[in-house]
C-alpha cells in the first residue's frame, strides 16, 4: 500500500488539487510541504494533533516538513470556522508562543539538519511594502470569488472586518514566499482551510509559472459534530502543565464508542490490518480498544513512560487495581488550614475540579462530588489534617474527574 492510498484508508484526506501529481509526490518522497500553526496560545492542544501526525507520517516516508508559525497572521487572526473576532495579540506573547511549539512539535518532527524546517511569516510579512502588495498581489484576487469562501460567509452575517478579510491574501502570500524560498511546492491543513489553500496555489501558478499542490485533510469531530478537544472545562492541551499525561489519557479513554476506531485509524500508527480486526469488536472490548487509544497516543505526546503511569493510575480508579501514585495529586500545605479546617467547596476549588465556590456548590448540590467513594451532600462537609490519612483523599466529581489530595 502506498502512502497516499494508506492516508485513504485512514479517513485523512478530504480535498486535494491535482491527485496524480500528489500521489507522485509524496509517495516517492519529493514533496516539501507545510503546514500552518497560529501561535494563539503557549501550547499546541488536540485540535493541532492531527496535522502533526500527518506531518510525522509524511517525513517517515521522506518528506520535507515545514512548520509555518504565523508569528504576523495572529497578529490578524484567521476567520475560518468563527463567529467572532479573535483578540489581539502582542509580538512578545506571540514569540513566546512560537518557543513553546517547536518544544512540543519535535515530539513528532524531526528537526535535525535538512529534515525540517520551522519558519515564521513575521520573517516576511511584517516588512512588507502595502503599495508593493497591491500592485503585485492584488490583481490575482477576485472579491467577488473570494466572498463565496466558506471562512468569510460565515462571518458576514455578524460583520466581517476589513483586517480578517486580508487573511486568505497573507496565507497565499506565505506559500508563495515558502515555494521561492525553500521549494515548498504543497500546503496541507485541515478542510475549513480550503479556500486559502487554494488561493495560494492559484497566485503560485500565476505568478511564478509553476506548479503548486494543496491537500486538506478531514477534521476531527466527535459523535455530537463538534471538533475534538473540547471539553467542559476547555481545550486539551499537549503541555503537560496544562493538561496532566492522566487527564490527557482519560480524554481518549472516554471518547465515545462511535469514535473510537476513527480516531484510532486518524491519529495512531497502528497497523491497518490490525485495526480492522477491532471493527467487530463490542462490549468490554470496546473498551480496549479505547485504552488502546488513549495508550497510543499519550505515549506519543509525553513518552511510554507518562503512558504507562496514566493507564496504571487508570485501572487503579476504575478496576480496582494498579497504583495510586500516579494520578494527578494536589497537596495541601498549613496555610490551607490557617483559618480552619477546609471544606469540600474549598477542596473542590484547590484540585482545580471547580472553577469557583458557587460552581463547587452546584456540583455537591447536584449529587455529583464523592470523596473516597462516600457521596459528598453537605456543602459545609469539612476535613482536619487527620482525615487525609498516609494515602490522602480521593476527589471525584462526576463519572470522569479525579484528584488525589494529600498533606505537604
């Protein structure tokens, strides 16, 4: 099987421009190719997953990886797929950010001499003559085209800025830049990109004369029809300060059973022979193939050994068995207990399992906070330094939540 007919078989490719001259490309490992990440926080989440597991795929295959940091396009923000505006950023948060990814990117990427590349369009883009841009880029847009695009006619009932409206002319700029430069001769990124995609390639063949690809890939949805990653709480994030290796794991454990085998074909690099045996699966097997899940790819965002802690901590919860020692911890120090004996709704508040005391009250009043197995009713419940015992206390909220708590 070939590398373009394996990306198929996995449920990855949704769009492409030229498919014989893609197939040649990345098949026999001549494509250099990018993908672009907006740095609007200082860590990449699971909504970027998908698109650094096809970059990791590609260059196993001998592919060239650019990771194209929009150091000058979050400065803007991109409307494909919001309703709203995006908050301004400053450069210095924004370099910040950029520092952060590549830390988390070389997980998946090999950065070594010649393998990849990590660029930002600040490089290019913020030195730019607006004259310069008119005369040259401009003709080779329509706006009458380019306000059929998806990105913007979701945006035009709630008012789409003349600043987010530059935002497919400065994404077709940077392939441009990219092929001149470093040979990039084809864009990927997810199926809401489309349109950009295609206006870079487009301004390529025009102005240069030479051929461009794009690819989109499929998005990641979940069984209610919305992207990946998104929790109650907020997005899951790829940095472990953020989002424990356990609650990084617990997200896969819990996808629903209809996703877990396309999650499973899109982000793991299991064998596909091997995961169709799993389509017959049901019942508790079902469940294996989650842990599966969640096993493979924790492994490959914090290492086997966080992986292995997480499903140890996993089957201590939920089986009955396995070790304690390894789910996420919060220790109390004596200044908690400085004005008394804290209470569930502070407990609650200091394992991070509530946002605040009135959300922490919701939660007892709802009957969904249990403390070592004892449902918890009473929100003026209290705990002395002598209830935590040598193990400390286990925190539940819901079916899905857990923190252990000790004393420093």
């Amino acid at each position: 099987m070939t590398l373009y007919d394996e990306l198929v078989a996995r449920g990855l490719i949704a769009q492409v421009t030229d498919e014989e001259e893609i197939k040649d490309l990345i098949n026999n490992g001549k494509a250099t190719f990018y993908i672009g990440f907006d740095p609007t926080a200082d860590s990449l989440h699971v909504g970027h997953f998908m698109a650094l597991c096809l970059m990791k795929r590609l260059q196993m295959a001998g592919n060239k990886p650019i990771a194209l940091i929009g150091g000058a396009t979050a400065l803007i923000g991109d409307p494909s797929g919001r309703t709203d505006m995006r908050q301004m950023m400053t450069a210095e948060t924004i370099a910040y950010n950029c520092d952060c990814f590549k830390k988390q990117m070389s997980r998946f990427i090999d950065f070594g001499e010649g393998k990849a590349l990590m660029v930002n369009n600040a490089d290019w883009l913020t030195d730019l003559n607006y004259i310069d841009v008119l005369r040259e880029i401009g003709p080779h847009f329509s706006v009458n085209r380019m306000l059929t695009a998806e990105c913007y006619k979701q945006r035009m009932e709630k008012g789409l800025s003349f600043l987010e409206f530059n935002y497919m002319i400065m994404q077709s700029y940077d392939f441009y830049i990219l092929y001149q430069k470093y040979g990039c001769n084809m864009e990927f990124g997810g199926d809401d990109q489309w349109s950009n995609m295609l206006g870079g390639t487009e301004l390529i063949r025009r102005k240069l004369g030479k051929d461009a690809y794009a690819m989109t890939i499929n998005l990641l949805l979940n069984s209610e029809g919305k992207k990946m990653g998104k929790t109650q709480s907020g997005a899951v994030w790829l940095d472990a300060e953020k989002t424990s290796p356990f609650d990084f794991f617990q997200y896969w454990r819990n996808v629903a059973d209809s996703d877990v085998l396309t999650c499973i074909r899109m982000l793991t690099f299991l064998p596909l022979d091997e995961i169709a045996a799993m389509e017959s699966w049901e019942g508790s097997q079902l469940n294996q193939a989650k842990e599966i899940l969640a096993y493979e790819l924790t492994a490959l965002v914090h290492g086997k050994e966080e992986a292995e802690k997480a499903k140890e901590a996993s089957h201590a919860l939920f089986s009955g068995g396995g070790n304690l020692t390894n789910m996420p911890t919060v220790q109390l120090s004596s200044t908690d207990f400085a004005e008394g004996n804290p209470d569930i709704l502070a407990l609650l508040v200091k394992a991070g399992l509530a946002t605040s005391r009135s959300d922490a009250r919701r939660a007892v009043e709802q009957g969904g906070v249990s403390v070592s197995d004892e449902k918890i009713s009473d929100v003026k419940t209290s705990y002395g330094m002598d209830s935590f015992g040598a193990d400390g206390l286990i925190l539940k909220r819901g079916k899905k939540k857990f923190v252990k708590i000790t004393l420093a």
